[in-house]
C-alpha cells in the first residue's frame, strides 16, 4: 500500500471506469451469447490493472475492448456456439471514438517506443501480423483474411515474429520488466 | 558428469521455437488433440514451462500498443509500424499525440463539468466498483467451486476432466482452495511435480530451483513424477499434513525438504493472500485494527467521534485504499496521508466548522 497504489486507484477511476457502461452495452450487443458478462469485464479490468501496474499502456480504453473481444472469441469457441455473422467485421476500436482515450504521461513512453521499435525490426510480414493483431485487436483469421494469406501463415509468421520480439528485448534490456 | 545430461535435452532456442509456436496456437485457441499434445509438451522438460511463460508474457506486452493509432482516427493500415512509415524515426508524430490528448481529455473533462448530475452519479458508481476491483490480486473460482488466488505474475492453466482436476503451475505462486470430490483428485502440476488433494488447502510457489508447498488445511499427497528423476521411477512421498511446509529442489535427483511451521510462521508465509473482509455493522474503531494487522500501512482516526460509527461492508484486506475513498467520497471523511505509512482519516465536516 503505497502512494503509487493511490495513484494507480485514482488513474482507474479516472481513466478506466467512465469505459465500463459502453464496454458492457458493447459486450452484450455483440456477444448475445456469453452470459457471464460482469465476470468478463472485471477480467478485463483485472488485467488492465496488471498491465497499467507493470508498465505504460497507450490506449486503455482499446486495452479492454480488445482483451474482452478476445475472450469473448475464446469463450465462443470453448461454447461451440457459431459466432455472429457479423463478427469477422468488427473493428472494436472504430467504435466510440469521439473522445480520445488519454495516454499515459510521456516520460513512459520510453517502454511503448521499444515495444514499437520491436515491431518496426520485424520482417515486413510478420510486422504486418502483429501490428494487426495487436494494435488493431484482429483474430488470427480476421488477420488472414485482411492480408490475403492463410490462418497458418498467420500463426507462423506470428510465431517468428514474437520469437524475434523476445530476441530484441533481450538485445535492448526489455527483459527486465519480466520476472515480477 | 553435469555435462552429459544436458545431451538428452533440445538446446535453449528449440525450446524458445516451440514455445513460441505454442504461444501462437494459445492465442487462436487449442483443438481438443493440441491440448493433449500441449500437456504432454510441457511435462516432457521443466524448462518448457519457463519458456512458455516468457513467450506468453512477450505476446501480452504489446497488448499495450493496443489503440495506437486511434487517436489518428484511421483506417486499419497493416503498415501502420513500417520502416519509413509515420512512427518511425524517434517518432515526431507518436510525440504530437502523447501533447494532444491531454487537451482532448480537458475537453472531456470540460464536457462532464457542465453536467453535474451525469458527474456525480458517474463519482458514486465509480467509487463503489474501485472497491471491488482495486489492488486485488487474482482469484478465479473454478467449474467445482474449488478457488485458485495468484499471487502477482502467476501464470496457471486449468484442465478439468471427469477423471481428475488438473491444474498446472507454470509461473510464480497460488494459492489452493479445493472443493471435496473424493471421486476426482486434485492435482496442481508444477514442473513436473505433482500435488494431489481431495479437499483442502495449499500454497505452491515455483522458484527458480525448487517448489515451495505449504498445507494450511487438510492433507495433500506429494509426488514428483519421472522427468525429475532420472531412474524413471514416480517417487512418492508420504503425505503432508496442516502446517507441513515441503520444499522439492528441481534439477538432477529431486531432494524433497520436509518442515514444521508454526502458526505465526504460517501467517507470514502466506500473508500475500489478501482475505476478504466481512464486516456485519462493525464499529470503526474495530475495522481499523483489522486493516493495521494486515497491511504495512496503518490507518488512524484523527477524531475520536469516528471510533463508534458502525459500517456493514465486505472488503478485501488489501484494498486499503479503495476503503478510505469509500469513506470519503460517501461517508464525509477526509484522509491525510503522513509520509507513505500512515494514514490519518478525520471528519471532513468538524474540520470545515473549525
């Protein structure tokens, strides 16, 4: 319990919390199917806090759009439910957007240009991959389909591109953030 | 002698190849045959488990470029981050946003001020969720009831099947509160060491070298299976009972360290765990106490007419700060903080009268 914490309740009242009704009305618009709706949301809280704890986050507001999207896909598929037909349409970040998410203070901003300078060493296809399906929110499909190539491929290429990322963190001293 | 074991393992970046891979299939979700195969893979080496938890967190970590570009408004752009592209070169345009927002947030800001009641509703549901949801570490109640806490920077998978509840360790430390089912054993795997138990409750703690098992309630049955010992014999150890504390050093023959904790030992082990406090029209003076015997920081009434005041709330331990908002923003407290240990809350109206 320490000051840091205080701030850390402040920010998510703050900057957090003004997102939950439209993050819910979104959930439930577009997932009619996850029952669980309050659990969904407090995970993605639960997982913003973490993130925000160990580092800067660009967008919160994008951060739980796109985690909760990617656990409601996650939770369709364990269901066996189809998914709305619509779903492979969605861009969760186009919608509400009127107001810009604030950002994190710019002497964090150290921590996010790494994490894009990682992304910018990339081979061009596996920079496109990632940027798709992490600063956009994409599925792995969705991903495909967008760059006219195969789901494997996208796993693939994703797969040299993370083993790269993880090589330029240990290069630029990124690693020490792991290990809590 | 050391030398020749590492022979019959994969070098460092085959592991880091695969775990990526796997990484990969995670995120799309595993089909029924992946996940066996995934298991498997990860009993196969102790090390596939520190792999797979570093590739996971990497893939996480840039969950925070999420949105990046929607301060731009565009269009979905798979060249958005291309060599050349407008992020690019110590990032002059990534700057003007980081200076834009803050004005966008004080027209926010500006928005909500003009609506006063939209403000205060917004302060008051606001509060009542940073209860909930603040400093908590994370629990996860299972299909049976039984509860699993992370501590901070666990990673645990879950894998229920009708024969067993199988649950495994692969980063940092939890916590067990199983469910009684005599008819399906519990079992936390964590680099190749298993902890079995009916009913009960325990701590596991993956280090760097060894895992830490302490049982805080019933008995739990310790077995180490045959990745760790090289005569492929499961080895069996007798059966660990409330206060036991077993320590399995990984790597070459495992070495099982058996002790005794005692009560307040105990505590301090597991004192991570934030409890959930349940408080039935408790006076403060009472709740007070509660919060000091479990956090570093301790709080304090400035007012005397503070100590008789009754509340009826339920709140985690370590959510300290999350109940003195709550007795400000609802309850007309004030807090003072004095320096980073000590809290003081006084009554907001006395003071104003003063």
């Amino acid at each position: 319990m320490s000051p840091q914490n205080v701030e850390q309740a402040r920010w998510f009242v703050d900057e957090v919390l003004p997102h939950e009704a439209n993050l819910r009305s979104w959930l439930r618009a577009r997932f009619p199917a996850i029952e669980d709706v309050d659990d969904m949301v407090q995970e993605a809280f639960t997982r913003l806090l973490k993130a925000h704890d160990s580092g800067p986050i660009a967008n919160p507001r994008a951060f739980l759009f796109v985690t909760t999207r990617n656990m409601a896909l996650n939770q369709l598929r364990h269901m066996r439910y189809e998914r709305p037909p619509d779903a492979n349409e969605v861009d969760p970040l186009s919608i509400a957007d009127e107001v810009n998410s604030p950002l994190e203070s710019m002497a964090k901003e150290e921590e996010l240009q790494q994490l894009i300078l990682a992304i910018q060493a990339l081979p061009n296809r596996c920079r496109q991959v990632m940027t798709l399906r992490k600063i956009y929110g994409l599925s792995q499909k969705e991903v495909a389909s967008r760059l006219g190539i195969s789901v494997h491929t996208v796993e693939a290429q994703g797969s040299i591109g993370l083993r790269k990322c993880i090589e330029y963190f240990r290069d630029h001293g990124y690693l020490a953030h792991f290990k809590t | 002698m050391n030398t020749s074991s590492s022979s019959n393992f994969p070098e460092q970046p085959e592991i880091e190849k695969a775990a990526a891979n796997w990484t990969l299939r995670l995120d799309r979700g595993l089909t029924a045959e992946e996940q066996d195969k995934y298991s498997q893979w990860l009993s196969e080496d102790p090390r596939h488990g520190e792999a797979i938890a570093l590739c996971r967190w990497g893939w996480d970590e840039f969950d925070r470029l999420a949105g990046l570009q929607t301060t731009q408004h565009a269009k979905i752009d798979p060249d958005l981050l291309a060599p050349g592209n407008r992020f690019v070169r110590k990032s002059p345009i990534l700057k003007f946003c980081f200076a834009v927002v803050p004005l966008a947030a004080a027209f926010a800001f500006m928005a909500v001020a003009f609506w006063p009641e939209h403000a205060e509703k917004q302060s008051v549901f606001a509060s009542k969720s940073a209860i909930e949801l603040i400093a908590r570490l994370e629990q996860k109640t299972l299909a049976d009831g039984s509860v699993i806490e992370l501590n901070r920077g666990a990673i645990a998978e879950v894998e229920y099947s009708p024969e067993a509840r199988r649950v495994r360790l692969i980063h940092g430390e939890a916590n067990f509160t199983v469910a009684k089912d005599p008819d399906r054993p519990f079992i936390v795997n964590v680099a190749g060491v298993d902890v079995c138990a009916v009913g009960t409750q325990f701590n596991v703690r993956l280090k760097d070298d060894a895992v830490d098992v302490i049982v805080s309630e019933g008995i739990v049955r310790l077995a180490t299976s045959k990745i760790l010992n090289s005569a492929s014999d499961v080895l069996e150890e007798p059966l660990l009972e409330v206060g036991h504390r077993a320590v399995v050093k990984l790597g070459g023959t495992p070495k099982v360290n058996r002790s005794i904790l005692s009560p307040s030992d105990m505590d301090r082990e597991l004192g991570w765990q934030p409890r959930m406090l349940d408080f039935d029209d408790t006076p403060m003076s009472e709740i007070v106490l509660e919060f000091n015997r479990r956090n570093e920081v301790q709080l304090k009434l400035g007012d005397s007419s503070l100590a008789d005041i009754r509340f009826s709330n339920y709140i985690w331990s370590d959510n300290l700060e999350g109940f003195v908002r709550l007795m400000e923003s609802n309850f007309g407290m004030r807090a003072e903080w004095h320096g980073s240990s000590e809290i003081v809350l006084r009554d907001a109206g006395k003071n104003q009268a003063r």
